[in-house]
C-alpha cells in the first residue's frame, strides 16, 4: 500500500470517473471535496450561535468572535467554513430558524449551485483610435484586418474592437468622430463576411455606433457604462446581441480621482442586480457581466475582485476580465506596457480559476497556450 497527497487543485470530477466511482456517487462526493469559505457581516449574535452548533453537527464549522456565545454584541461577523454537500444542508436547517436565517439560508443556496464555467473564451483587442494606452493595439482599416485575421488564424474566439480609448482622463470624443474611426473596418468585417470566422464585439456606449456594427454582423455590445442608456438595451434585444454588462465608478474622465469603496464586492455585486434586471427588462436575453479590472479601482479593489470572482457567478451569468497589460501590474511590480505581459497571464490565469469564461485580451496566442497549460495541470 501506498498513500498519494492529490491537489486541491485537481479536476475531482475526472479524477472520481477515472477511478471508476458511479455517476451518482461522483456527484455526491465531488460535493464533499469542493471547500466554501464565507464571510458573513453583521449575523444577529442568536443566529450565529444558532449556524454554529448546527454546522458543527454536520461536521462543518463556523468562526465567531470571543464572546458570541454570551452574546457580548448584538450583531457579529462571522466566517463559514463548509463542502457544497454541507452548505445544501445547512441551507435547508436555516429556513426553520428565527433572527434572519431564513434569509442566510437562500444565500447558502445560491453559493451551492454555483458552477465553474466549462470553457474559456479568448476575446482579442483592437483599437481603430491613436490613444489607447497600449500602442501595439492601435491599428487602421489595412492593420487591423490583418490583425484581425492573425487573430482568427491563432484561436480567438471574440474580436472586441474600439474606436475610443476608455484609459483614465482619456478626452471625450464625439459620436461623429468615433463613426468616422470604426466606420471604415465595419464595412471591411461586412464586405468580406469575418463575423462568420469568429464573433466581433463593439467596445462603445454609442446607440448610432453599435447599431452600424450590429448590422454589420456584430453580435456583442462590450458597453463600458453597464446599459446606462436605455437605447443600448432596446438594440441589445432587437439584434438579439450578447450584452457585456462592466461596473465603472464615475466616468474615464474621472474614474481614479481617489476612488473609494466601503465594500467593493458588496457595491459591485448590487450594480450588477440591478443592470442584469434592467436588461432583463428591455428583453435581453444573453447577459456577460465584467467586474471592470482598472475602471474606478484601487490596486487592492482590483485584486479583490479577482479573487473574490466566484461570488459573481450566483447572480448566473458568464464573467467576463480584462486585465490585460493594466496599470495595476505596474503598481505591483514597476514595468511599462510592453512589460506586462507575464503579470497578465498570472491575473487572468487566477480569473479563470476562480470563474471567469471569458479573457479580454492584447496577446491571443499567449494566452491560448497558457490555458492549455493550465487546463493540463487541472486535469
């Protein structure tokens, strides 16, 4: 006999599968091994009294502050540590329980039947402006063909293209101008019929704009303001588009004059609620929500968000994270653009561990073979 320390890491699914456990016994124990760690503010302290004893009678456990058990505080913050299988349980004991349980118990469940995403896809950038902060994305009508193409032929599955640069206090630009700008690749996408190798996305807010690209087989609205205006949702569910729903706070002009949050995840997550309802609304039926890496963020809200992903997911939409070649890699490790790609890799490698299903990025090929390697290191 021999004993083996497995990953946490590891793809238990096919690790059970391949040891030859029944279908329904996969499930069961996949279950068990999958770990959730949750912070909960403000428990009401007979509560978490309550959610402790009965976590600990099914072998999970909950972290309370000294005192809770003499209920020293009205209210504390605790943190729950259980497997999915013990959250389900969990979920079910709290909705006979009094001091606001009942709806912890919903929130128990939500985080139980969240599912990783099974597929990543690359979404490749091009800029049909001369200010985006990256100038190697900076391309005209004959580049960014060419481009687009080298995209294609490296395996995006996405090409987002902009004509307006959304880099913080980059200038206003008219909607004459940024049609002037993305006009001529519009009719070039059209003419030679690429929306049928690969989906494109339009990077813009403008209703005029993406309806000339949704006719020209456009098929994502990528809307950095999170379908403020109500005419980008009615062309969303008109063209039956994908609509890329990003949180920014405040505007580029002024999204990182000292922005400021007391819960990010807290502020991003009702954003998000609200939007998704809005679209919903209006009828749009395929959401993408983007947490909006660098977009009114603070290095450490950034990295907040990113690691805190999968609280996204309940709200049951693919995630969407671009972070390619941001300033935040150089608030971390000094570098210019042209340096970032390695701090790249490593922030989007960790969004798709955590449930991203779609990178927006500068370098398709990199990427492409960085997944590839992951994927083989998760299997």
């Amino acid at each position: 006999m021999r004993v083996e320390k497995l990953s946490n890491e590891i793809n238990i699914k096919d690790a059970l599968q391949k040891l030859g456990v029944d279908s329904g016994g996969i499930t069961i124990l996949a279950s068990k091994a999958t770990m959730h760690i949750l912070y909960i503010y403000d428990l009401h302290v007979g509560a978490a009294n309550i959610l402790k004893q009965d976590a600990l009678s099914i072998g999970a456990d909950l972290a309370v502050p000294r005192g809770t058990v003499i209920a020293a505080k009205p209210k504390v913050d605790c943190i729950l540590i259980a497997n999915t299988k013990q959250l389900k349980v969990l979920a079910k004991k709290e909705l006979a329980q009094p001091f606001g349980l009942k709806e912890l118990a919903k929130k128990l469940k939500e985080f139980a039947q969240v599912r990783q995403p099974d597929a990543v896809e690359i979404m490749g950038i091009v800029n049909a402006n001369d200010d985006s902060f990256y100038a190697q994305s900076r391309l005209k009508e004959k580049e960014a063909i060419q481009t687009i193409e080298t995209m294609i032929q490296e395996g995006a599955d996405i090409i987002d293209i902009g004509a307006v640069s959304s880099r913080p206090n980059a200038p206003y630009v008219s909607v004459e101008e940024e049609l002037a700008r993305i006009e001529p690749l519009l009719r070039l996408i059209k003419e030679e019929k690429l929306y049928e190798k690969v989906q494109f996305s339009c990077d813009s807010y403008e209703p005029k704009v993406l309806q000339r690209a949704l006719e020209s087989g456009f098929s994502i609205v990528n809307d950095i303001t999170g379908l403020q205006n109500d005419e980008v949702c009615r062309l969303c569910a008109a063209y039956n588009a994908t609509a890329v729903i990003m949180h920014m706070k405040g505007t580029p002009q002024t999204m990182q004059k000292n922005p400021h949050y007391e819960n990010v995840i807290e502020d991003v997550y009702d954003f998000f609620s609200k939007r998704v309802e809005k679209a919903e609304s209006f009828g749009v039926k395929k959401i993408v929500l983007d947490v909006g890496i660098g977009f009114g963020k603070r290095v450490e809200d950034n990295l907040k968000l990113l690691n805190s992903l999968e609280h996204f997911l309940t709200l049951g939409k693919p995630l969407l994270v671009g972070a390619s070649r941001k300033s935040m890699i150089d608030k971390i490790s000094p570098s210019s653009v042209e340096e970032r790609l390695p701090g790249t890799l490593t922030l989007h490698l960790e969004a798709v561990k955590n449930g991203a299903s779609i990178l927006r990025v500068h370098d398709v090929a990199q990427h492409l073979q960085a997944l590839k390697v992951f994927k083989a290191l998760h299997t």
